[in-house]
C-alpha cells in the first residue's frame, strides 16, 4: 500500500520547488526586491535528499536519474516533471489556496512514490531545507550547498523564534510602586489589547526606560560575537517597537531608519545601526539561534530558497549576499510572542530598582507587505518622538 502524504500549503510548496527546479536544471538570482535576475542564474547539477536510512541523488537532465545509495533505480522525463510542476502549482496556489492545515493531494501521491519520496520536510533542528550540487559560474566550481526554503504560500515563517532566553531587561525609572502597581493591574479583564494599554502607561508615567542586560547569556554572547555593540543596538530596536506599539511599529527597516535619525548610541556614521542589524538577521538566517552557542559558521551554506506566490522559485546565494540582507530587511517584522509563556511584560522590583523584561520574535512578512516605504514611515514616528 502506497504511503498517505498530508502537508499544509508552505510544505507542499517545497515539493513543487523540488520538481521544479529538477525540470529547469538552474536557478535564479533575486534582487532585494524578490524579482528574478535575468542574467545571474546557477545551473543545478543534482539536488540531494536524506530519506529515512536512503541516501538519495537526483541527477538533472533532459531524463532525470535517480540513485538511491549511489543505485540507479529510476529515470524520468523532465518534461513529466515540469507536467507534475504545473499541476502542483495549480493545487497548491489556485485549487487548495483556501484550505488550513494539512490536506492530501492524491493525484500527486503516485508519482511521490516513484520520486522515492518518503517525506517532504527535512527535520526541525536543519536551517537546510534542500541540498543541491550547483554549478558556480564565477570560481568555475560545483560545490554542493544547502538552501533554506522559505515559501510565500500559507502563513508567514518566523526567522528568530521567542523564548524566556530571547527576554531584555530594561531599568524604569521615576515610577512609583503606586504606578507599578495599578500598570502591572491592566490585563484582560481591562482591554483585549492589554499589553498595549499596559506599555502606552508605563511610558507615560515612567521618567526613562534604560536597556539593562539580556536574561540569557548565550543569546547575548551570539550577539556579541556578530558585533560586540549588537545587544543594545537590538535592546533599542525593541524599545522603539514596544514604545509605538499601539500605533503598530513592527517593521525592521523602519525601526532601524528611527535608530538613524536619532542615534542613541552616539555613532559618527548613522548608517551603522542598519548594517550591524542586517548582520545579525543574516546569521539568524543562516544559523544562529538564541538558545545554543554559535561559532559563527552559517548552517544553510547556500542561501535561501524563496517560492513566490506566482510560482517562480529564485535564490539568494551566498555571492549574493548584499541582494540577500536587503531582503531579510525589507520582509521582516517584529511580533510580540505570548507574554504569559514567555514571562516579560510586568513591572518588578529587583534591590530597590524597578525593572520591565520585553521580548519579541522575528517573523517573515508576506512579500507583497513589503513594499514599505521605511523613510516616509519612519518621519511619522520621529515627529511623535519630538512632541
């Protein structure tokens, strides 16, 4: 009996990519904008799959071979792949676009099988989701790469999950406990919104709010690592978010261009908030998580694999890596996780000093949100700050 395949529309995306780019045998460059670079492209010798104890390698070609454990066993026309491609294409983004959750594609499950396909996503704990063999035009080598794959199709990723380690400590001061006290009060009970409610009193009625130290110390010697100035500067992209989080700032590039205009840390080139910033989203990225020790080294050697929502597949490689930390600027937001699980956003007293942890995550937008003009933006806010 042939094996029942249920993925949600992001999962069943990284299939058609797969089949994709077997039948195109190359892909292509994006700019910082998500449009295909027309004349940077790397043809695709053979992309690579670990299945179950199976060593997988599926040779690109006008027939493509497949081994498995370095045996051939099948061979199948790119034409019949790019067949499979259009018909994915159309249950994915046009037939199933409105389904949630998982959902089965039976037409497609035969030919699964015939792929020796066993499971589309690769584990939880790899930034790679798809290994190839590539040609690289420019050094004239083949090496073989991961990619992370991330889909524009069903709900955006996050590219730096929250936990209680991801938790900055701020110092609050001219507070009373009186304001400590009816602030920490606003809950449910008071507005649906209540962390909104709660964070717009605090900065109401608090003299400063001063970055303090991170919770966990591995998340912040990552930081440090990257750039030994790094923790404060994201310590203060946060407080930006959190202090206009009812006028919704979420956006990075925005925030940054904030950070630009008023310079907290005194730095004689403005531009140094966004480029430190951009490096540390470029190793969450490739790599870096907050709760293990990084060694600087990108896990997903590649780049990125990204799948638009009108099915073309294009990638940031790591020789485009100026194209690829634009982008990771220009799509990406701050999202606050659950406070309660999380534990931060109450006021507390630690030897006579009152404190306020905040946390958030880092999540992808949806392409087409992209288009923010962060400048403009930006201004609306700065004119807040003044008045």
């Amino acid at each position: 009996m042939n094996k029942r395949f249920s993925y949600n529309k992001g999962e069943w995306s990284e299939f058609y990519a797969f089949i994709k780019l077997l039948a195109e045998r190359k892909i292509y460059a994006a700019d910082e904008n998500v449009n295909r670079v027309e004349d940077v492209y790397f043809p695709i010798i053979k992309i690579i799959r670990k299945e179950d104890d199976d060593f997988n390698e599926y040779l690109t070609g006008e027939t493509v071979k497949i081994f498995v454990n370095d045996n051939l066993v099948e061979e199948i026309l790119d034409e019949d792949l790019d067949e499979k491609s259009i018909f994915l294409f159309e249950k994915i983004f046009s037939g199933d676009a409105g389904k949630k959750g998982a959902f089965e594609i039976p037409d497609i499950e035969s030919f699964m099988n015939k792929m020796r396909i066993k499971k589309i996503k690769a584990p939880v704990k790899d930034k790679e989701d798809i290994t190839m063999q590539v040609h690289d035009v420019y050094t004239g080598f083949s090496p073989t790469v991961g990619f992370s794959v991330k889909s524009d199709i069903g709900s955006p990723s996050t590219l730096l999950n929250a936990g209680k380690n991801t938790r900055i400590r701020y110092k609050i001061t001219g507070l009373t406990d009186d304001d400590a006290e009816e602030i920490n009060s606003i809950d449910k009970t008071i507005a649906r919104e209540y962390m909104k409610v709660r964070i717009g009193k605090l900065f109401e009625r608090s003299s400063e709010i001063l970055f303090d130290g991170f919770s966990d110390r591995t998340f912040e010697d990552n930081l440090i690592l990257i750039d030994s100035f790094l923790p404060e500067i994201y310590a203060q992209m946060i407080l930006l978010h959190y202090r206009f989080l009812d006028d919704g700032l979420s956006d990075c590039e925005t925030i940054t261009e904030i950070l630009e205009a008023t310079n907290p840390l005194n730095y004689h080139r403005a531009d140094i908030y966004k480029y430190k910033f951009k490096k540390m989203i470029t190793a969450a990225a490739l790599g870096m998580t907050p709760g293990k020790p990084w060694d600087g080294i990108d896990s997903a050697t590649g780049g990125y694999i990204i799948i638009k929502k009108d099915g073309d597949v294009l990638c940031y490689h790591i020789y485009n890596r100026n194209y690829f930390e634009q982008y990771l600027l220009k799509n990406t937001e701050f999202d606050r996780p659950s406070a309660t699980r999380h534990d931060y956003g109450y006021i507390y007293s630690d030897n006579g000093n009152k404190y306020i942890d905040l946390n958030v995550q880092i999540r992808f937008k949806s392409i087409n949100k992209a288009s923010v003009n962060a400048k403009e933006v930006s201004s609306r806010f700065l004119t807040k700050l003044k008045n």
